[in-house]
C-alpha cells in the first residue's frame, strides 16, 4: 500500500487481547516500530470483527483464547467477510491446540506473545506480501496436523474374538455372497470357507446367515444398503 505521494503507507493493525496488561503492552510496542499504524483494540473475538468491520484494517493480531468468541471463529468470520484484512494470531510456541483451528480457520502467521519489534514488523510486512508467516517447524506440525485429520477412521476391532480372516467372511455374508463367491473373492476352497463360518458362528452364538447380517451391521462391520454411498 503506497501514499499518494509514492511512500509506502504504514499498515493499519488492529491488537486483540483479552487481558488488558497484555494487549496496551503489544500496542505500545507497535507505536513505537516503523511501517505500522495501531487503528484499534479489543478484548474479545466479536470486537475484532465489529473493529474490523468498522476500520477495515490491513492485519489483525489476534489472541485465541478469549471470552464469547475465541481467536479460531473470529478468524473464520472476518476471513470469510473481509478477506482483505490478514489475520496473524498471538500464542506461546506449544500452543497447538489453540494454533491450528486458527491456522485452518485463514489466519496466515504467528507470534508470540514475548515476540520482539523485529519479528512483529517480519510477520505483518509477510502477510501482507502473501507469504505466510509461520516458521518450519510450525510448517511441519500443521502439515502433520492436516494429514492425521485427513486419515480414514480404523476399522473396528473384531468381536467375540473372532479372527481378521472369520471377520472378513462375515463381512462378505453381510455382502450378499454366497459361500462359492466368497472363496473366489478371498482366494480360497469353499471347504475353507465353510470353516470360518462355523467358527464364527461358534464364537457368536448365530444359528444362520440372516442372523450373521444383523451382526455384522449391528457391530459396524457392514452396511445396510439403504446406508451405503450411491
């Protein structure tokens, strides 16, 4: 952002805190760092969006833990509503359960709360020229963090003690198929087959195959036609 003069104009930032001693501290500091203009402060996530929308600031420096609406949800509502004003969230290192939603919610860097008036001006010159203001090492844990989200949830434990391959079996029979289709489809004899079913129905106490469906669908094992994705 630039003057009409051609100078580079200071970007206007907002602080919000809710403890009072912290955020007339992290004010003052910025007062006194070049480039930077304080519009404003609040105590709470719903003040930094009215702040935001009333003075359309260029980068917000957010705390996450705060009354009525913490640093995550007003992240998301001032990212959604006014994409133009950057978020950089304010927390200690180890803080990750705090960070990430932040992170995942738009906001785009971090500082700590001791961070010094070098590493403020970095972060909100960085966001402001679309990079992201985050070190490696908080890189890697979202990342890490995304991907464990993003892994499918693990398969039930078999009941009754039944083995992986009678689990297998009875899954199959909840399918539909017959004691024939499940050999192809497991690669083994029908006698073999056969075998696994009696075990599992010795283990479970089920007397025939419509019984073994509703125990299948009743422990998570299979779904229920009407359940499965067309």
């Amino acid at each position: 952002m630039t003057t009409e003069s051609g100078a580079k104009a200071p970007a206007r930032v907002i602080v919000v805190d809710d403890q009072t001693v912290v955020r007339e501290g992290i004010v003052m500091l910025l007062g006194l760092l070049p480039g930077i203009e304080v519009v404003g402060s609040g105590g709470d996530g719903e003040e930094a969006v009215r702040l935001v929308a009333e003075l359309a600031p260029d980068v917000v420096l957010m705390d996450l833990r705060m009354p009525r609406v913490d640093g995550a949800e007003a992240t998301r509502r001032i990212r959604a509503e006014y994409p133009g004003t950057q978020v950089v969230v304010l927390t200690t290192f180890a803080d990750d359960d705090s960070l990430f939603p932040a992170l995942r919610a738009g906001a785009r860097g971090y500082l700590t709360k001791d961070a010094g008036g070098d590493e403020i001006v970095r972060a909100v010159e960085g966001v402001l020229s679309g990079d992201a203001g985050l070190s490696p090492q908080i890189q890697r844990r979202l990342l890490e963090r995304l991907s464990e989200s993003e892994l499918p949830a693990p398969a039930p434990e078999p009941p009754d003690g039944l083995t992986t391959r009678e689990t297998e079996v009875l899954v199959l029979i909840a399918e539909g198929m017959t004691n024939q289709e499940i050999a192809r489809a497991m690669h083994v004899s029908t006698a073999t087959v056969k075998t696994h079913i009696n075990n599992l129905f010795a283990k479970t106490g089920l007397k025939d195959r419509a019984q073994a469906v509703r125990y299948a669908y009743g422990h998570g094992l299979a779904k229920p036609p009407s359940a499965r994705p067309t």
